[in-house]
C-alpha cells in the first residue's frame, strides 16, 4: 500500500483549506443554535442545555486546533513547498482567522 504522500492529489495546496472547513461547519452550527455565551462564562443563570453546548464548544476548539496543525503540516510536510504557496497560505490563515476573530467580537 502506498503512502499517502504518493498521490497526487494529496500534494495539491487546495487541499491544505479543506483542513479547515469542519471548523466553519461547526462555528455556524454554533451561531445557529445560539450555544454562544455557554464557554465564556457570562451567562449566570443555568440554562437548559448549557451542559450540552460546554461539550460542543470543547469539541469545536479540539476541531479547530486540529484543523489548525493539519492546515500548518500539511503547508510545511506534504505539498511541495513552493515560496509563493506558502507564503500565501500563512497570510491566509493569519487573515483569516483575525477577519473571523473580529467579525464575531
């Protein structure tokens, strides 16, 4: 069996933002199911179903910095490391998750 370093379509950069789409998919997720104030303390009063939104916001950061290391390994140990691509790809993820950062704040 080979490995997946061998295919062709594992070393293309595009594959590299896929790493972060399930995070995407689940911020809105969470926006849509209004778990936002559960993680961050400021909801004094218990409501029902904090329990629940707790553990999707454990799991949402462990999908992000997940999503986050494949992002970085995957620009620096699977596809060809062409200067522009990976220069590109850093400023991406920087803006990009400033951008988010403050769209949300």
């Amino acid at each position: 069996m080979k490995p997946l370093t061998d295919y062709h379509w594992f070393k293309s950069h595009w594959l590299t933002f896929a790493c972060l789409v399930p995070f995407l998919v689940m911020l809105a997720m969470h926006r849509a199911l209004n778990l936002s104030d559960t993680m961050t303390g400021r909801s004094e009063i218990p409501v029902p179903g904090q329990r629940d939104g707790l553990l999707y916001n454990y799991v949402m950061a462990m999908v992000f910095y997940g999503g986050i290391s494949a992002y970085v390994w995957h620009t620096f140990g699977a596809a060809p490391r062409k200067p522009g691509w990976v220069v590109f790809k850093l400023i991406f993820l920087v803006a990009g998750w400033a951008g988010l950062l403050l769209a949300l704040g």
